[in-house]
C-alpha cells in the first residue's frame, strides 16, 4: 500500500506553522528582555530597604540610664556588651544558630560543589546586655541574630560521605560580646515589686550602632545592584533581539514557488514525498 503525501494545497498550510527562527527567536529575547528588566525596575523602585536604613538612623539609641526616660512601647537601640552572668546554651555561645550538615551541592563544568545545611535549631533565649549607666535585660526570647561574631564547626571540610555522621556548626555570640540590640521599650517587675525598664528585642546585631547601619546599608547596596544589572541585562538583550529582528527584515523573500527545493523551508509532515502524487500523473 502506497504511503500517503500532503497535497500541494496543504503544503503552504503546514509550512506556515513551522517555526522561522528569524521572526520567532527576537520575539522569545524580547519576552526574557523584558522579564529581566521588569524584575530590575522592582528592585530599583522598591524603597523597602531604603526604608529600613532611614527607619534604624532615625532610631533614639539608649543605655542603662537613658532607658529609663524612653515611653513604654518605643523602638530603640541598645548597644552594650552581653553580661558574663549569660549562660552558654550550646559550647561557648549565650545565642546561637545550630546547623547539620546535608549534603554537597551538584556542581556543573568548572562550578565547584558547595557544602548544604540544614538548620537545627535557633537559641535565642533571655539575656542581659552591660551597657554604659547599667545593665539592661532582654526580656523575650526568638530574636534575630545578625552579623554574628562566633563561629564554631566539628570539622574542617566534609565530603558528601560525611552524611553518614551528624555533622554540625554553629554562630552567634557569647558573654563579653559588644553588640547592638533593636527592641521594644517595656516594663517588668523586679523582685522588689516595682517596675523596671527592660527591652523585648527583635534581632541581636554584632558590633556596635556604626555596625549595625552598616548592616542595613549593605542591604540597601545589594538590592540596587541587583536592579541595575537585571536592567541593563534585559535591556541589552531586548536591543539585540531588535536589531536581529531588524536585519532579517531587510533580507529580500523570494516569491513563491521560485528557487530551487533546497532553498525552501522543508517541514516533516509526517508523509513519505517519494510516493507518487496522482496529481502528477
């Protein structure tokens, strides 16, 4: 039984559906252009950061003394040493951030394999902060820890065989730390039954209030560098796909039906051309 061939009315169809790089590719690097820049313009015109920034310099910064003048309820920073009464919750650290140890990354072509973990736990109990005029005590637990100053892991490197063995390490801080606190202004009642000013922080910054800015201008610094070059990124690559679009609007087409059959788009229809076609009989 002879195989079945498209008829030359249905050929123009079926190559009309075929994919033609010159027209399709530009319109696919506009469309990631444009996502790529979109994202970038996000980033750029997002204030989120730079709200931050202003938030945390506008911030009154108090100690053991000037704590006590602060309305109940006010944010604030607090910068002080942590207290050698802080007990260690884990080796050396008074807070701490536990992780185990899971695995390698897959790495590809000259992309080196990066160590994965897992977070354990996140010690962030209760503490006592010596700062000038005072000591000042951190009531709440499960605050942030930020720009952490203590380090600690069993082991030098690992390997993914590692997985085998719990492997864990740790950051934070511990007693004598100079660090900066970010809280709530609240009241508690002392032994004595009178009322004392103390903090409900929300993160534990390392270093002192300089440190801290510091800490938010980086932020503030990565997300417009991730803007411009998303930007320029998308735009780039929308201007290449114009002018591609652009030249290959200027080559001359040839009409139909001339040029030889290598010349023309051939597209697989699924029909054997070797079989006759009865209209050329």
């Amino acid at each position: 039984m002879p195989k079945l061939r498209a008829s030359p009315a249905e050929r123009p169809i079926i190559a009309g559906m075929a994919f033609r790089p010159s027209v399709h590719l530009p319109l696919i690097f506009v469309a990631f252009g444009a996502i790529f820049a979109a994202a970038g313009l996000w980033f750029l015109v997002d204030t989120s950061a730079e709200n931050q920034l202003a938030r945390g310099a506008a911030l009154a910064t108090v100690n053991g003394a000037t704590i006590s003048g602060r309305q109940v309820g006010e944010v604030v920073l607090l910068q002080g040493r942590l207290a050698q009464s802080n007990p260690a919750v884990f080796r050396d650290f008074a807070a701490a951030h536990r992780e185990r140890f899971a695995g390698m990354s897959t790495g590809s072509g000259t992309t080196a394999q990066r160590e994965r973990w897992s977070t354990m736990e996140i010690v962030a109990p209760p503490i006592t902060i010596d700062a000038d005029g005072g000591s000042v005590a951190i009531v709440n637990s499960g605050y942030q820890l930020r720009a952490p100053l203590h380090y600690w892991r069993d082991a030098p490197t690992l390997i993914e065989k590692d997985l085998l063995t719990a492997h864990e390490r740790a950051s934070g801080f511990a007693a004598g730390d100079l660090v900066t606190v970010e809280g709530q202004v609240v009241d508690v009642v002392t032994s004595a039954g009178g009322k004392r000013r103390a903090l409900a922080a929300t993160a534990v910054f390392g270093g002192d209030h300089g440190a801290y800015l510091a800490t938010l201008n980086d932020g503030l610094l990565v997300t417009k560098i991730l803007g411009s070059v998303f930007t320029g990124l998308g735009t780039l690559v929308m201007s290449i796909a114009g002018l591609v679009s652009w030249r290959a609007s200027r080559i001359p087409v040839a009409p139909a039906g001339t040029g030889s059959r290598d010349d023309r788009t051939e597209v697989f229809d699924g029909f054997d051309d070797d079989a006759s076609d009865p209209s050329e009989e």
